[in-house]
C-alpha cells in the first residue's frame, strides 16, 4: 500500500525529470491525454484499495491505522484529480475567451 512518502518521493521524482534537459530525441514519452488516464486510474484504484481495507475494518480484519492510511491516501488522490480537473477547465474556458 502506498503511503504519503512514497507518493511525495514518485511525485518529486516525475518533476525532476520533466524539467531536466533532454535531448530532442529522448523528449517522446506519454502524451498529455496518457499521462491524465493513469492519474485517473491512479485514484480510482486508490478508491477500491480504500473501500477494501475499510471492509476488511468492519469485520475486524485490518488495523484501524491502516484503514485511515487508506482513506487518507484515497481523499487525496480525489483532491488531485479535481485539482487538475479544475485547472483543466480554466485552462478551456480561458482558450475559448481568446479572440481569434
């Protein structure tokens, strides 16, 4: 199960490596639209893993830590996407405000 260091760590690592230098060979990676699906499926599967564990919880299975670790981690993967999608959304209507 991921926690908030191992979140932190990823995120901190994919922005180094987004403003690194490359070469223009090297620059091909995800496109935009791939990199916003595995976001999104990033925190869906942070919402199962949540939803398990809290049932897992209920029948005394797992450890209340646990538990709030995975409801935590699951509200703020739902925070981010919102986040993005919220800026997204800015982002469109501010395109669409442009005059041609």
């Amino acid at each position: 199960m991921a926690n908030v260091t191992d979140a932190s760590k990823a995120y901190m690592n994919t922005l180094k490596s987004m403003t690194e230098a490359k070469p223009a060979a090297e620059t091909a990676g995800p496109s935009f639209g791939d990199v916003l699906k595995t976001a999104a499926q990033s925190a869906i599967d942070a919402q199962h893993t949540s939803e398990k564990v809290s049932a897992q919880g209920l029948v005394g299975k797992a450890d209340m830590t646990d538990v709030l670790a995975a409801i935590n981690n699951a509200e703020m993967a739902l925070n981010t996407v919102l986040a993005v999608r919220d800026r997204v959304v800015q982002a469109y209507e501010a395109v669409m405000r442009t005059g041609i």
